[in-house]
C-alpha cells in the first residue's frame, strides 16, 4: 500500500483534490466533526478544559471558536484532545484499507502533528491566493481571525512545499486536476515497476 500524503494552503482544495484520485482517502477534518456530533468522551474532556465555552452536547463549533478566539492556549489544549482520537481513527482507517493500492491522507496538521511516514509520497496543492479566498468566503461560519490561528501553529507553505515530491496546480476546474493526477499516478507506478 502507498500512501499519499496532500499538503496546501487553507482553502486550497486539498479535499477536492484527494477525492478526485479515487482511491480511499482519510479525511481528517470530517473525522472531527464526527468527534463533535458523535463523541460523548471528547465532549467531557472539552467540558472540563473549556468549562466557560463549551456546555453543549453535540459540540458546537461556535463555541470552540470562541474559546480559540478567548486564549491562545485553548487552540493547543483542543488539538490535544482532538489528535489523539484522529490517529485512533487513522489506525482503523489503514487497517480496514490494507490491500488497496494507495491510500490518500488528507490531514490538515499532517506534518506538524508528524503524522507522516518516511516513505509517504506528499503532494503540494498550489493555489492562487484569489482563488483560495473566494473559496473560503463560500465556507460555513468562516472567521478570518480563527483562520490566522489555525496558520500560527502551521508549518510555512514554502517548507511544505519543498518537502513535496509533487506539486498539483489547483485552477479550480475538474479537468486540470484530473490530468495532474493521472501524470501523478503514472510516474509512481512506473518507479515502482521498475526498481
């Protein structure tokens, strides 16, 4: 089983792209807000480090944010929480996904939290920052300020970037990323054949 690691900008279509390859993707950021709908145990734990915001249960995210927003720390404390149970998640995720040819990580700290593995392939999504704002705007409850946070405890872009063996051009259309990941995929197994 290969492993590939998407990398990029908030807003720069990670998702999109680590769908369109069409094998499994491990998608971090639905993980979590299943966590929050489904997790009687992370919202006891959120409960007792976050007394003042959080009360309710499923977890609202309007009161995370708050609390994001309140102090510094509170960010760090929630990762702390919401880590352990993605990588619990991750590990039934690879498990279950054994014999598939590739598997597809789409985690936003993938790095930061050293998720990956050396032998991971990683892929850089580059966008234009227009592009990536206008796709922000459409997201749901979007806050610019709780976006800026979330970019302080990341790893600059230019480093991803370099850690990258394969940079994807995202123009938001269908067809340019389709045709980059086949390219992608062909280079890999054609190493693979031949070594």
């Amino acid at each position: 089983m290969i492993r590939i690691g998407i990398l990029g900008d908030i807003g720069s279509g990670k998702s999109y792209v680590a769908k369109s390859f069409g094998y499994p993707v491990f998608n971090a950021d639905h993980e979590v807000s299943k966590l929050y709908q489904k997790n009687r145990t992370v919202y006891k734990k959120f409960k007792k480090i976050l007394p003042d915001y959080v009360y309710d249960f499923p977890i609202d995210k309007i009161q995370l944010s708050k609390a994001i927003l309140a102090n510094n720390s509170n960010l760090k404390k929630i990762i702390k929480i919401v880590h352990k149970e993605i990588r619990n998640k991750l590990r039934i995720f690879i498990s279950i996904n054994r014999n598939k040819k590739f598997i597809i990580l789409d985690i936003p700290l993938l790095l930061e939290n050293k998720i990956n593995k050396k032998k991971d392939i990683l892929i850089f999504v580059d966008s234009k920052k227009n592009d990536i704002l206008r796709n922000l705007k459409k997201r749901k409850n979007f806050n610019f300020k709780i976006l800026n946070k979330f970019k302080k405890i990341q790893l600059s872009l230019a480093h991803k970037k370099k850690k990258s063996r394969f940079i994807i051009k995202n123009k938001f259309t269908k067809k340019s990323v389709t045709n980059e990941i086949k390219k992608i995929l062909k280079t890999i197994e054609y190493e693979r054949s031949s070594s």
